[in-house]
C-alpha cells in the first residue's frame, strides 16, 4: 500500500470515528455533518508532546479521540496538575481562545494521543451556519464546567483520602494510566501522602 493511501485511509477511518462521536451526541444533517468533517483535521501525538505552552496563543480547539492529556501550570518552580482529559472530552485553554491573551496552561500528552483539531475562528463560522453544531459544543462546554465546579467544590471541601475514593468511583481509568505522582498533585497531597492514603485504604 502506497504511504498516500495509508494517509487517506486512516483520515477516512478518523472522520468515521469524529462522525460516530457528534451523531451520538445530536442527529446533524448530512451536508452539515460533511463540512464539519471537512474543517477537522486528525492529529497524532506522541507520549510528552505539549499541544499547547504556557505563554501562548491558542487558535485552535481540540477533542480527544483516544489518549490522555494533562493540564498544568508551574507555580514557584513546581509543577502543578489541574486537570486530566481521556477519551471523548474537548481540550483548550478558553481563556486564552476567547480574550486572545496568552495561555497560562500546559496541556501535555501523556500517552499517544488521537484528536480532532479545528480552528477558532473556523468552528465560529460554523456556530453561525450551522446552530446544532453550535449546541453540540455548547452541550459538551457545559458539561464540562458542571465537572470542574463539581471539582473545585470537592477539593475545598474533602480530605485528601476522600478525594482519592472519589477518584477511584468516578475517574478509575486515571489510576494506571497515570503516574503517582501527578495524581497526587491532582490531588493536591505529596506523592508520600498519596501512597499511604492508597495502603490505608487496601488494608481496610
């Protein structure tokens, strides 16, 4: 098989993949369906690579396929973990997308990463012709704010072990699939609370 229709194939297998996930969502029309597909790109990344840098500009939006992918900031010279995206959620650092002043996030790979790539300034297009697409992505943004309020509500008002239970009820993939110790800046605890908070927790 040529390298060119290798390529083609796994863009159309991608697109598929992209036209499974927003019909799950909300029935679109096929020509609306169509020229969405056709204003996503497919990108493939490898494990560490940074999709975005603190300090930059963000024009585009992303959703992840398949992979996993980190949020964090350096704080002091210490790197802290803010959020963990997986299989179906969209990633960008809006504040930076909608002020258009620079990201203070790093969002980074952690295992090899599939997503679907459009542009800002692309997708506002769209919003304007195409209003169930517009829901489509509103529908998930709100989603995902309801998550990080539920977030931010539970680390100011949990203990460290029921954060990690709640982890472990709600989010049980991130456990092998990320390393100790961003789940325990996650968390907000040292990598030595986090491992005895696991041990108290398997003796009982």
């Amino acid at each position: 098989m040529k390298k060119s229709d290798k390529l083609n194939n796994e863009l159309n297998k991608s697109a598929e993949e992209m036209m499974t996930c927003i019909s799950e969502k909300r029935v679109v029309a096929p020509e609306e369906a169509k020229e969405i597909i056709e204003a996503i790109r497919i990108g493939n990344f490898p494990k560490s690579h940074h999709l975005i840098k603190e300090g930059q500009l963000v024009h585009d939006c992303y959703f992840l396929i398949n992979g996993c992918v980190r949020q964090y900031q350096i704080i002091d010279g210490v790197d802290k973990t803010t959020a963990f995206y997986t299989d179906g959620q969209g990633i960008s650092s809006f504040t930076s997308a909608s002020k258009k002043v620079a990201s203070s996030y790093y969002f980074e790979c952690l295992e090899e990463s599939k997503l679907a790539i459009i542009s800002i300034e692309k997708e506002l297009e769209l919003y304007k012709k195409y209003p169930n697409f517009e829901s489509l992505s509103r529908d998930g943004m709100e989603n995902q704010l309801g998550e990080y309020q539920d977030m931010i509500a539970k680390f100011i008002t949990q203990k460290p072990e029921e954060r990690y239970l709640d982890l472990l009820e709600n989010r049980p993939d991130l456990i092998n699939r990320v390393p100790q110790y961003h789940l325990a800046s996650y968390l907000g605890v040292s990598a030595e609370t986090l491992s005895r908070i696991r041990k108290r927790i398997f003796k009982k």
